[in-house]
C-alpha cells in the first residue's frame, strides 16, 4: 500500500537547527516519494523561523501555533492532517536519506501503531540500538537497553523525537497525555497505552536518526530541574498507567525508602519530584480511570509479548 505520511518537524526558536537539519529531512521525503510532505510545526517562534522557511524552503508547509505548548503542539497538528501516517521529528534530529521508507513498511501490519528507527547520539542516554524491552525496578519502569545493536522486533517504546506513527490511531487515543505536561514521558505513556489497546510498535534498525543529546531540553531547564521533572514523570507513569499487583507492591514498597534516603541526603530535586506528584495526584488518578477504561492487555502480557517479540492475543481497540 502507498501510504501517503506528513513529516512533521516541531520548532520553537529553532532557525540554527531547521538550517542545519531541514535539507536532510526535505531530502528524505523527495527519496521516498512524492506523496509526502514535510510539515514545520512552529511553537509561535519569536526568531525568524517562519520567514526563513517559507524563503528557503518554498515546498515545506509552516503550520504556526499560537502559543509555545512544546511536544504537546503535536496534537494539534497530527489532527489537521490528512495523511495515512506522521513522522514526528524534533528539530535537532538529523536523518539519514532513506529512514523513511523503513518505518512506513511497518504499517503494512493493521495492528501497528508505531514504528521507530535506531537513534544514535553523543549522549548514552539517548542511544536505541535496539527494541526496548521494559523491565520495571522498585517498581519504576526501566528501558531496559543493553546498547547493542540488534535486528528489528517488536519494542515497547517509540521515541517521542523521531517515530512514525498510524495518524488515524494516534488521534483517537487522544495524542500525547497532558498529565506528563511540560516534559518526559509522553512517548512512553502513548506507546503504553498503544500496547495495553492491543495494538504493537515495531522497531527497525535500517532507519537511523542522529538525537545529539536533547539539545532542546537542555537549553530549557538546568540539570537539576530536568532530573525533578523527570522523576516526578516516572512516578506519575506507575501510578497512571500500571495495574499488575506485583508491579504496585514494589513501587508503595521502595516509594518511602526513596523518600526517606532522599531526606536525609538533602537531595531537593527528588524531594521536588515527589511533592509535585502528590500535589497532582488527583490529575493523575483522573486520567488514571480514563487510561484504564478500554485496556485489553495486562502489565505481565505487555512485557512479556515486547520482549519475546511475539503476536499480542486480543483484539486492538481505539
């Protein structure tokens, strides 16, 4: 099937990095086809974005945002397209001329809701050389990666900076969840949620991005205010998203040893973390009911399915 797929490129303040990684992302699209277009998702920039694609780039469509909502902009925009399918890229990925016509094959495949490529980066953290099998610790969900390079299979997330995914799916499960607002952990919590509807996400290593480190993010927040959101996200995602007995006694079990080592080590970031979850947990437990209302598949069959790499029983619904 010839899928027709938007490039969508998200932007805020980017000029530097839309001149640096814009040709190669125009090019990926011309390499496979021309029933693609490229997309830049402006987050209302302030810098000359706007008028530098539309004077360089007179191919690429600008789709301006009134205000600056980061990642979450992507709703929005994934909802005016059309296409079969969108690419979300950040505008700090580089990509190789033919990562595109990977990730799409995927989608030959119903049950499909996401794909996403091997990204490379000068930051360890941000290195997927292969599928991501899960593993919770303590009850927090951990990736699980052994940085080595492995074939394709079925992975459990698709990274929120360069992923494809199935539009028509992707709008119905309500696009990226506001509860994980202003950063981390919406690309998990969409492709968990993919996977507790029934549906699988697919990693390909013949596509290749280069992620040089979340640029973006570090520009935005210190080290500190990075690691408190961020761990903050990781609770919300426990306490949102999983059902397993198992999985909850750990995390109510080590959540007070992380709390009480983190106060006598006068550590302010995790402390931050931990109140700022507490003062949105009724947010949480919200979306929680909402999250868990259509799941098909349990905690255990998701691991287990990820990392065998095996067909999901049960029906996918959106």
């Amino acid at each position: 099937m010839n899928r027709t797929c938007a490039i969508l490129v998200l932007n805020y303040n980017g000029r530097a990095l839309l001149e640096e990684n814009l040709p190669g992302v125009v090019a990926a699209a011309r390499y496979a086809g021309a029933r693609h277009d490229v997309i830049v998702v402006d987050n209302a920039s302030a810098d000359d974005s706007v008028p530098f694609v539309q004077a360089r780039f007179p191919d690429v469509k600008v789709m301006r945002m009134a205000q600056n909502r980061r990642l979450f902009s992507y709703n929005d925009a994934v909802r005016a397209c059309s296409h079969d399918c969108v690419i979300l890229l950040n505008n700090d990925i580089r990509v190789q001329p033919d990562f595109i016509p990977p990730l799409l094959e995927g989608f030959n495949d119903p049950a499909v809701f996401a794909t996403t490529p091997k990204v490379l980066s000068d930051n360890p953290v941000e290195v997927y050389l292969e599928p991501c099998p899960g593993v919770f610790h303590q009850g927090l969900l951990g990736t699980g990666r052994t940085g080595q390079p492995a074939g394709p299979g079925q992975t459990l997330l698709a990274h929120g900076g360069a992923s494809a995914y199935d539009r028509e799916k992707f709008v119905a499960m309500g696009g990226f969840d506001m509860t994980y607002w202003p950063e981390y952990y919406q690309d998990v919590a969409i492709s968990y949620l993919a996977w507790m509807r029934g549906y699988k996400i697919l990693f390909d290593p013949r596509s290749v991005v280069f992620h040089p480190g979340g640029m973006t993010l570090k520009r935005m927040y210190s080290s500190g205010a990075r690691r408190r959101i961020h761990e903050r996200m990781a609770l919300t995602f426990v306490l949102q998203n999983v059902s397993d007995p198992g999985i909850l006694f750990q995390f109510f079990l080590w959540t007070p040893v992380r709390l009480l080592k983190a106060v006598g080590t006068g550590d302010t970031y995790a402390l931050g973390a931990y109140w700022d979850t507490m003062y949105r947990l009724p947010q949480i437990l919200h979306s929680r009911r909402a999250v868990q209302k259509n799941r098909r598949l349990s905690d255990r069959l998701i691991l287990n399915a990820v990392r065998q790499a095996r067909p999901v029983k049960g029906t996918a619904h959106a």
